[in-house]
C-alpha cells in the first residue's frame, strides 16, 4: 500500500471520526443526576463545595449539555482538520 492511499484512508477515518462526534454533539443530554455527579467530582478537585444550581430543561440540564455539546463539536472539528489536513498532503506522495 503506497503512502498516498495510506493518507487517503486515514482521511476518511477522521472524516467518519468527525461525523460521528458532530452527530453525538447533536444528540448528547446531560441528565440532572449525572450533572449532580459532575459538579460534585469537580468540586472535590478543587476541593470546595459544589454548586448544584442550574436550569433544566425536560429532564437535562441546560448548562452541563452544552458543554457537553460542546466538547464533542471540538472534536468533530479536530477530526475534520485532520481529514483535511491528510487528504491535502496525499498529492505529495504519488
């Protein structure tokens, strides 16, 4: 297998890597028990006391989901980079 094809294949990878992250980010819910265990393991790092207020919104909270959206539409944003940045430098090695 030629450098090239090997690039061209991880390129596709971290483009199905990045789908994948960008459907998760789409469809991630932070629950009000799971955000209690966040905040409560955060605090502990930091050694203060938790703050439990938030918004919620049909059972998730608002606040922990967006991070959480956020978190993966970086990574669906890394691994589009990635695929870009692999499938540009395949030419080079023909």
């Amino acid at each position: 297998m030629t450098i090239s094809l090997t690039l061209q294949l991880c390129s596709v990878a971290a483009a199905a890597l990045s789908a994948s992250a960008w459907f998760r980010s789409a469809s991630v819910k932070i629950g009000h028990d799971e955000m209690m265990r966040i905040r409560k393991r955060r605090a502990e790092k930091k050694i203060e006391t938790p703050n439990y207020a938030g918004a919620s919104l049909d059972g998730w909270d608002m606040s922990e989901t967006f991070a959480a959206q956020s978190r993966w539409n970086m990574y669906g944003a890394g691994f589009a980079g990635l695929s870009v940045l692999l499938q540009s430098l395949a030419p080079f090695f023909f």
